[in-house]
C-alpha cells in the first residue's frame, strides 16, 4: 500500500532553518509528481510547493518563493523541502503528497523565539 511519511518537523527559531524529508513507499515513486502542503491552525490546506516527476519542473506558493526549496531524490523515493528564513506565519503541519491522492501524516513546523 501506498506509505509517504514526513520527517525533519520541530521547533525553530524566526530567521531559522528546516529540511523536511518525506518517504514514500508503495508506488512507483518516479513516475508521479510530489508536493508539499501545510495546514496552519484555522486554516485550509494549502500548497507550498510542487515537483515534477523527474525534478525538472517546481512550483512555489508565493509566500515562501526564495526562501524555500523542494527537491527529490528519485533513487531512495524521497522528497524533501529545505525552509529557509523561516518565519512565525510558515508554523503549520506540513504534509507530503503524491499526485494520485494520498498524503502523510504531517510533520509539526513550529517557528517561535
């Protein structure tokens, strides 16, 4: 069955710097675009980036453009999101997401001094 898994979530200072790591595993993980997306406290969902299947291709929400980076590794069917500069509006669960429909479990990001 299909299993993505986040990890790298935790408690980082404003200015600071994560690297989320999401596994996947059940599917043929090169074959599929990944994304990232967030959900802060009484907020909807929302997308933070997108990567194509091969890498070649990457989107951004507005909001984090020039401070964050999705990349992949197609040969350990991993995904990653490095967040630089955080910022107390990026605390939110962060969750990994395969084109066809399914998602982790979430990761906590927390940016507070």
């Amino acid at each position: 069955q299909v299993q993505l898994v986040e990890s790298g979530g935790g408690l980082v200072q404003p200015g600071g710097s994560l690297r989320l790591s999401c596994a996947a595993s059940g599917f043929t993980f090169r074959r599929y675009r990944m994304s990232w997306y967030r959900q802060a406290p009484g907020k909807e969902r929302e997308l933070v980036a997108g990567i194509s299947s091969g890498g070649g291709v990457t989107n951004y929400a507005d909001s984090v453009k020039g401070r964050f980076i999705i990349s992949r590794d197609n040969a350990k069917n991993t995904v990653y999101l490095q967040m630089n500069s955080l910022q107390l509006e990026d605390t939110a669960v962060y969750y990994c997401n395969v084109e066809v429909g399914y998602w982790g479990q979430g990761t906590q990001v927390t940016v507070s001094s």
